[in-house]
C-alpha cells in the first residue's frame, strides 16, 4: 500500500515510530517534495499558514499516487481558549471537509508513548492481514515509542524567546522572516527546551480558561520563557486567519513581565521586534 507521510504539523513528535513501523510492515511511503515556499505559494486560501501547509501537503500526496495519508489526530473539543478555530482542533477532520476526494485520513496521536501500540497494531492488521508480521515489526520499532525531546537553547547574549501553538513553533519553515528579521535586529531566537507535557503543566498553572492541549502548551512556553532570566525578551507568534489564536496570545502578552510583543503572521516582523526593544530600553 501506497501511504502518504506529512511533514508538518506536529509530524517531528510522532513520526520517527511511523515512519519505521510501517516501513517495517512493507508499506511503500510517499514523503513530500516541494518546497515549503512553493507549497505555500500553490494555495491562497484564507486559512491560518500552518493549515495551508497541512492542505499543500496532503494535495501532493494525492497527486503522487498516496493510497492513504497519514495525519494527528484532532485534539478534542471545547468551548474555551482556541476552541472556535477548528483548524487547531481537529486539523484531519478540517482536511476532509476543505479538501473532498483527498485518499482515507489515517489518524494517529499526535504524541508517542506505549499507549499507541494498540492502535498500531490495528493499523498493522489492517496492512497486512499477518498478526506475526505486526508483533515483528512492533517488536523492532517500539523502541522509537519515547516522548519528544525539543532542541536545546541556543546560546547567545540576546535571547529572543518565541512561543507559539506547537503545530507553528515546532515548524521553523512556517516563520522564516520572523527569524531572518529577528536575527537582522541583533536577537538569537529561542524555543522553549523542555517536553510539550512540562509546558501543558505550565500553561494550567497560569489561570487562563483554557483546556485545549495546544492552548495549554502555547500559554506554557510563553510562562516558561518569560521567567527564565536569560531570556531577554518575548515573542508570541500568533496564525494569521484564526482570530481566537490571536487573543489568547494577547492575554498572554499581558501576563507576561518583561520585554513582549505579539506577532501574527502576515505582518511585518520588524514592527513586534521594534515593540520589544522599545520596551526593554
């Protein structure tokens, strides 16, 4: 069978045990090519940058001959926070409306732990009709089940932290000319170092009405980052399009004690930056 791998989307936390799974299973895989550039640049629908990268994505599987397509699972629903912008709450059921005729949406979680060898046993069966085939490959990838590890801190004398809800942050593609401006300015951006359950934990300490997973990660870096001393100033990243992304990183801003600003993409970079230096001077 012909699957379709995304590149994007949270894809950093949950593919390294997919990829290797279902190679193992014998499964052909299709990985996308284009450029990001190029994939953004084919679709100019008003949705959030990162949704737009999701659908080029899936649309190039398609093409490619992908008999099925790999995505996260959505996660859950709810009133409050985000909630209203279904893009951050179910990215897969958000494809399948937009986007009629793409290939069957398999739905993995979007994070690895022991808990997903139930379902990847199924996906398995379903493959291969084999049970001893599945236990096998099982048994040579499981190792790959661990939580993601973000990279470490950079060093530098001027760190710039930025937050953002995973599914932007953890894609530096998404977000380049905030980096290049960023960089141009004197700053070394920084994302937050420690694991995305750390930063839930952090996100529900800081008495926001909010429950969604990516709301509670968003609100725990930006938590983390404004309290580390070595951090000299904040930047939160907000998707162009999705409105109750961007209040919520306003309401962070203001929480936040030192040097803040709020940027939401589509807009010029230098102006949030200018915000930041103007405050820490």
């Amino acid at each position: 069978m012909r699957l379709g791998l995304v590149d994007t989307w949270l894809s950093e936390r949950y593919l390294p045990f997919w990829r290797a799974y279902l190679r193992e299973l014998g499964a052909e895989l299709i990985e996308p090519r284009l450029p990001v550039s190029e994939a953004l640049a084919r679709l100019e629908e008003p949705w959030p940058r990162p949704a737009r990268l999701l659908a080029a994505r899936a649309l190039e599987l398609k093409a490619r001959g992908a008999e099925a397509i790999v995505l996260p699972e959505g996660v859950g629903d709810s009133p409050r926070g985000s909630g209203p912008c279904a893009w951050a709450v179910d990215p897969a059921s958000m494809l399948e409306r937009v986007l009629p005729g793409l290939p069957p949406l398999v739905r993995v979680p979007p994070e690895l732990s022991e808990g997903v060898l139930g379902l990847a046993a199924r996906i398995g069966q379903e493959l291969v009709q084999n049970p001893q085939e599945v236990r096998r490959a099982l048994d040579r990838t499981r190792r790959l089940l661990r939580p993601y590890k973000p990279p470490a801190m950079p060093r530098g004398e001027r760190l710039l932290g930025l937050a953002a809800m995973p599914y932007l942050l953890d894609d530096p593609r998404l977000y380049p000319e905030v980096l290049s401006a960023a960089e141009a300015a004197g700053w070394t951006p920084a994302r937050p170092d420690v694991s995305p359950e750390r930063l839930r934990e952090e996100g529900a300490r800081t008495g926001l009405n909010i429950d969604l997973p990516t709301d509670l990660e968003f609100a725990g870096a930006a938590h983390y980052l404004g309290r580390l001393g070595r951090v000299q100033g904040l930047l939160l990243l907000a998707c162009d399009h999705c409105p109750p992304v961007e209040r919520l990183a306003r309401k962070l801003a203001a929480a936040t004690p030192k040097p803040v600003a709020v940027h939401v993409l589509g807009e010029a970079p230098e102006t949030a930056l200018e915000r930041i230096e103007k405050a820490a001077s």
